[in-house]
C-alpha cells in the first residue's frame, strides 16, 4: 500500500463474481450471513442476473491499490424516502483496518451521490466487531429484532443500527483523518 488514500469503491462487474463468491463462502464470513449454507455458482449467477440492473440495488468492489479487498452493497433502495440498506464483507486476506475504509468510502457514496438521507444495517447481535465498527461511525442502534434469524438450531436477535446524512457529515472530517493516522507511509 503506497499512498495515504483510504482506497476507492467501484462498480461491481461480473468478472468480480468468482472473488465475491469466494469470499462469501469462506466460513469467517458466512457465519455472520443470515443465511450460512455455502452458495453454488448456480445461486451466485441468478443473483447477479437479478441484481445487477435493480434500481433498488448498488453493488461495489472495494480496492486499494488496486487490489479488490471487499465487497459492498446496498439494497431495498427507497428513492421517495432517500433511504436503503446497506452491507459489506471484506476478503479473507484483507489487511486489518479494510472495514473501516470501506465504510468510510461507502458512507460517502450514501451521502454523495446516493443521496440518501438514512442508510440502515442489520447486524446478527453476537457480531460485535461489526457493532462496533457500525457504532464508530456514528450508527445509532434503532431496535433490536427478537429471535429474528435462524443460525444453526438457534433462533438469534438482530440489532437494527442506522445513520443519518447530517450525523455523517458531522464526524466525516474527523473520520478521514483517523483512517489516514493509521494507513502505512
């Protein structure tokens, strides 16, 4: 890594399908999905077709120097409300501290060009390194879904955690530097 630039977001292509399904299949990762069964190529290829051109989708690939480092989407875009859900997972060998550029790039995507007034996250409650980098950018817990998602034989909550354009703003600066404190020289 070579510059000071928390990394970029792209649009996702389908050359990006078979690094994305193998970091969605990898177990660090899938035990955090609602849903945990490894997904076929088949499956993977019918969401891609599904999802690709949905207005009520973004997908993107994270990179820093080039290098794809982590997938982000958002979803259930509501135009009308300026709202959506939001996503992400990084790729298994992933230097520490991806999490967070992504979520910077991708918060200033939400904000920027998005538009959005409101983006929402779904987090499984024993996920707390996802809480807590949700909670470090401002993400405010707004409920808490009882027994919402089977994981195993275990029905486990879920907390709902949003984040609002203006509280975006308000921390963004500070944000930005902290990611550039801790990127190499």
């Amino acid at each position: 890594m070579t510059d000071k630039s928390p990394g970029k977001l792209r649009r996702m292509t389908e050359t990006d399908l078979p690094a994305v399904l193998s970091w969605r299949n990898h177990p660090a990762i899938r035990r955090h999905m609602y849903t945990q069964d490894e997904i076929t190529l088949k499956e993977h290829r019918t969401w891609w077709e599904a999802t690709k051109t949905s207005p009520k989708s973004r997908l993107y690939i994270y990179e820093r120097d080039e290098t794809p480092l982590g997938y982000v989407a958002f979803s259930q875009i509501a135009p009308l409300s300026a709202t959506a859900h939001w996503g992400f997972y990084t790729a298994p060998q992933a230097p520490r501290g991806t999490g967070s550029m992504m979520t910077f790039l991708a918060m200033d995507e939400a904000f920027g060009p998005m538009a959005l007034r409101k983006v929402n996250a779904e987090v499984i409650k024993g996920n707390a390194a996802s809480i807590g980098l949700h909670e470090s950018f401002g993400f405010e817990k707004e409920g808490l879904f009882l027994a919402h998602v089977m994981i195993g034989e275990t029905l486990e909550d879920v907390h709902r955690l949003a984040l609002f354009a203006d509280n975006w703003q308000a921390i963004r600066a500070a944000k930005l530097e902290k990611l550039q404190e801790r990127l190499p020289q």
